[in-house]
C-alpha cells in the first residue's frame, strides 16, 4: 500500500494505473475510521482494480465555532485499516496542498439549503470543494459515500450531474453499532452517559420507519419521532424532517420517495441520522 501527500505524485500513480487499463475506485474519509468506512472500502475492493482513500480533515466544511481543531485523527489507526482492507493508496494531503485560493469554491445552492444546510451553511460548499479537488486529482470511475450523510449523498450526485463528471457515485447503507447507534467517528466525544443518551436517535429512526407505512402526514409522523428524542434530557434536538428524496426540499406527506432526517445534539456532539422511504 503506498502514502501520497502531494497532488503530483498522486496524479502519477494514478496515470500509471490508468495506462494499465485499470479501474479507479474513490472513498473520500476525513479519517478516523471505523466499521462505516470499512463498508465503503469493502464495496469499493468489490467493484474495482485500485483502491484509493483520501484520508483528509478538511477545514472549508467547518464553521468558525465546529470542532475542527477537536475532530479525531488518527493516521497510523486508519492505515492500518486500509491496509488489511486491500486499499491501494492513501492520499493524505495537508491543507496547503490542497487549497491555493480561498475564493475558489463549487457549491450546489438549493440541495444545501435545507436539513443540515440550515445551521451549517457554509458546510456542504466546503464538501462540493473538496470533493470536486479530489475527483480530478484521483480521476476515480466511482466514489463511495455512507448514507448517513443522506444529504451530502444527494448533493455529491446533483453535482456529479450538473458538473458532468464522468463518475459513478455509489451509496452504501448505514452501518450501526449493535445497539442501533449510527456509527461516527463524532461517538468519540461522548461520555458513558451521553453514549446511552444518543440510542435516541435510532430508536426515533425505528419508530418512524414502522409508523410511515401507515400513510399519515409529516406533521403526525415527525411529532411522534420528536417525542422520542425530547423524552431523553439530555438530547436537544437542531432539526426531524421529511423531505423529498431528490430535491431536499420539505413535503407533507410520504407518497412518493423521501428522506427522513435528523440532527441532534447529545450534550455539545451533533450527531445525524436517518432512513429513506421508497414508494
């Protein structure tokens, strides 16, 4: 498995590969992995000759008062897993290696308006960025994206369409702790109580996927799963919303394909969750 830092010597062994005839498989990570990523490698091992991760914590995602400086790293934890996993290549540049004009920016406004766009709003134009940096720095013929970032997934698609990348984006589905947590690399932050607090979020999740069948509104639908999450004391919740699958935009009922989604804070950790209803 090699390390690359720079954009030269990444665009070198990937020209190399490219030469070879070979297919070039991308999982974009911000590193600190775990079983989540590990799906999307997986998949991405699966589908392609090379596998390639960019293990990158990148600073234009996060605003002025989010955990930057605070998110996990750890590079010798995630080579490791990359490495029994068959990854081919971990790209794992510094932020002066990849960002030369802080005006250069990509962003998709309209999908990044609503859900996490609301109280993140410069968040999903940093991710439109540097995804877009990595696609043409790895040229991958798919990139592999977690579900739980249903919202980044519906974004990264809508820009792969409007910016004509010849690229195939591939969901894959959430990954969940035994007990139901989502995982994320943010369950780091939190303490045995609040780690019990956060099974809130799935139990929500569980409740409206066995109640949407039923054909009841949004508003019905949603206040059921608020109560969940507002029963728990420790659990202040940013947003519990359904909207439409391709537009992310707000609707009233569930008949067509939607997305029902969630951000919540456990204590000062912002964790999401979500699950799709397909008609």
């Amino acid at each position: 498995m090699q390390v690359t830092k720079t954009v030269e010597e990444t665009r070198k062994q990937i020209k190399a590969w490219k030469k070879e005839g070979k297919t070039i498989g991308l999982v974009p990570t911000m590193g600190f992995l775990h079983e989540g990523h590990a799906s999307l490698i997986k998949k991405c091992r699966e589908q392609n000759d090379i596998v390639v991760v960019s293990d990158f914590v990148n600073p234009t995602q996060f605003g002025p008062t989010e955990d930057l400086e605070a998110y996990p790293r750890d590079f010798e934890r995630d080579s490791k897993l990359c490495e029994s996993l068959g990854t081919d290549l971990i790209f794992c540049p510094e932020p002066s290696e990849m960002y030369h004009d802080p005006h250069a920016f990509v962003s998709i406004d309209t999908l990044s308006e609503t859900l996490c766009g609301k109280t993140r709003p410069i968040h999903f134009k940093g991710v439109c960025t540097v995804v877009t940096k990595l696609f043409h720095i790895v040229a991958p013929d798919r990139a592999y994206f977690g579900q739980k970032d249903a919202q980044q997934l519906a974004i990264i698609r809508k820009m792969v369409q409007d910016l004509n990348f010849d690229i195939e984006i591939v969901g894959c589905p959430i990954v969940r702790e035994e007990d139901g947590l989502a995982k994320s690399s943010r369950n780091t932050y939190l303490s045995d109580e609040e780690r019990k607090a956060a099974l809130c979020l799935s139990r929500s999740v569980k409740l409206g996927q066995e109640i949407i069948h039923a054909g009841i509104s949004a508003e019905e639908l949603l206040g059921k799963m608020r109560a969940v999450i507002e029963a728990e004391p420790l659990a202040k919740i940013d947003y519990v919303s359904m909207v439409d699958a391709l537009t992310m935009q707000p609707v009233e009922k569930a008949d067509h394909n939607v997305l029902v989604a969630m951000a919540v804070y456990i204590g000062k950790t912002r964790l999401i969750d979500n699950f799709s209803y397909e008609v």
